[in-house]
C-alpha cells in the first residue's frame, strides 16, 4: 500500500462535506482546533457553505470541491467534516491521476467508509477517524489525538476490555472495513472490498435489527467472513427493533452467529464506530491484532 506523507506543523489541509450537509456554526471548533492547535493552514471546501435538500450539494457541486482538493498539490490531507449519505454517488466520477501523483490522507468515517474502500482498491492508505464537526466534543479527547498521531506519523496502539463473546487469537493483516451498511451497499461495485487474509473492522448506526442480520447474511454470501484474518466488531448504536414481533437477538450476537463457523480470532465491543471514543483506523495498514483472556490489543506497524 501507498502512503502519503505523514503531516508537518505548516502543511496545508483541506475541509469539505463529502455527503450531507453541515451546519457552518458546528465546524468552529473543529478548524479552531486544526488551524491553531495544530497549526495547519486550512482550505474550506465549497460545500461547507451550501446545500442541495439533504446533501451538501450537488452530485457535481460536491464531486468538483472534492476533485479540486484531491488535484491540489499543496494539500497533504483531507477532512470530510461529517458523512450522512452521498459519496457513493460521486466515486465513479471522480479523477485520481493527480493524487497519485501527490497521495494525501482522505479522513471521515460513517458514509466516507466508500471513499475508503475505493482508495483501498487503488492501492492507498486512508483514515477511517473522527471528523471536525466532532472535534471538541465531550468524551472525544482520545479519538482526536489518535487521529492527531496517525496524521503525524506516531504510533498507534489500542486496547480494549475482554467481552464474554470475544474468541482469542494473535494474527497479522491489512485493517480494513468501517460502516457495515456501506460494505454491503459497495457490493458488485468497484469500490468492492477485498477482505481475504485482512482484519476487518465493522460498525454501525440506526439500523433495524433484522436488517443488521441481513447486511451479515450478504457479508457471509459474498465470502467475506470466510477467509479474514481477524474480526474486530465496533459500535453498533442507536439500534431498532420491530415495533411489534421482536427479533429476537441483539447486534453483538447476530454477528457471532455469523462468524461461529471460522476459527479466526474477533472482538467485540471495540472503540470505533458512531460514538465519541471513535479511534483512528488506518485502512490497508498492516497490524497486530491480539485477544486473550486478558484484553484485546490492535498493534499497527509503522
């Protein structure tokens, strides 16, 4: 994998709404905090200003802000400042022959899980990590420094407490993954994600119970679940169930049922996903994933 420069006190970042739209007022902090606390120089993208119904703009307006900070040179990263829905809608549209030329970080999570993908096929590192519309917010200090390290080039080193449905093990892999609706909805596409031999991390948000259960009959179809090195399994927040008939399982063990087949080791429970400690996930890094009685512990190389 490529991995573009690591960042420098200086360096040129650029903010855009990849997908929904974002209220201007919310991102104070976020560029308050990379233009001074981390004295970067900030581009604000087009989009953090406009709006096109629930989208930040246009598929066009949105694809152009983007294209421009991807062909800028003196840009060394990229800020999503939130995600919602829409950067599917804009990939196949999109030109990297000049940010392969000059490869940046692209930085979100949720909706951005495409864009990651994508890169990930093209052969690039990216940041699944909190964005600037919650920067700042409470309970979010170590998924913004994480993000903040990895950015910079330090190293990254998570724990996380043993669960009752973990299954323990020691591998090494590529990490990918992120928001499992997108994984699903990336399926048959090229942004298709490849997932053999690799530690995939998974999360969520809002989702029906029954249609989490679906999602992971897909994942299990397509033989994504079959041949991975490991399993991390985030958060999974704000979840419904049916108003009438329940379901009958929640989040954590509809995924065990599963990956109750395979042999690899997972853990539940993760830091990563719809809430504040969202820590940062280098995706197409290779790690360390370990789970014993004691803990877990996700080690990615330098």
């Amino acid at each position: 994998m490529i991995r573009p420069p690591f960042l420098q006190t200086g360096d040129c970042v650029g903010v855009l709404a990849l997908a929904s739209q974002v209220s201007y007022a919310t991102l104070t902090e976020g560029l308050r905090i990379l233009r001074e606390d981390w004295k970067l120089e900030v581009i604000e993208g087009k989009t953090l200003h406009t709006s096109y119904y629930q989208f930040s703009g246009t598929d066009e307006e949105r694809r152009q802000d983007f294209q421009q900070m991807l062909d800028n040179p003196r840009i060394k990263a990229i800020f999503s400042a939130r995600g919602g829905y829409g950067s599917s809608k804009i990939i196949d549209k999109l030109n990297f022959r000049n940010f392969k030329k000059h490869p940046k970080w692209v930085v979100g999570f949720s909706d951005i899980t495409a864009i990651h993908a994508h890169l990930h096929k093209l052969g690039f590192e990216s940041l699944h990590a909190t964005m600037p519309k919650l920067f700042g917010q409470q309970g979010g200090a170590d998924a913004l420094e994480s993000l903040r390290k990895a950015l910079w080039g330090e190293g990254l080193h998570y724990e996380a407490l043993r669960h009752d449905f973990n299954r323990f093990g020691r591998v090494s892999g590529q990490v990918v993954g992120g928001n499992l609706c997108l994984l699903a909805h990336l399926m048959g596409s090229r942004s298709e994600l490849d997932t053999r031999g690799k530690i995939l991390f998974l999360e969520d948000v809002e989702e029906y119970y029954y249609n989490l259960d679906r999602m992971m009959v897909q994942l299990q179809r397509a033989g994504k679940l079959s041949q991975l090195a490991g399993l991390v399994v985030g958060q999974f927040t704000d979840l419904k169930d049916n108003e009438t008939i329940k379901f009958g399982k929640e989040a954590y063990e509809i995924i065990a049922e599963y990956v109750a087949p395979y042999d690899y080791p997972v853990c539940f429970d993760f830091p990563v996903g719809h809430v504040a400690d969202n820590r940062a996930m280098v995706v197409g890094r290779q790690a360390q994933l370990s789970v014993t009685h004691e803990g877990v512990q996700l080690f990615y190389f330098h």
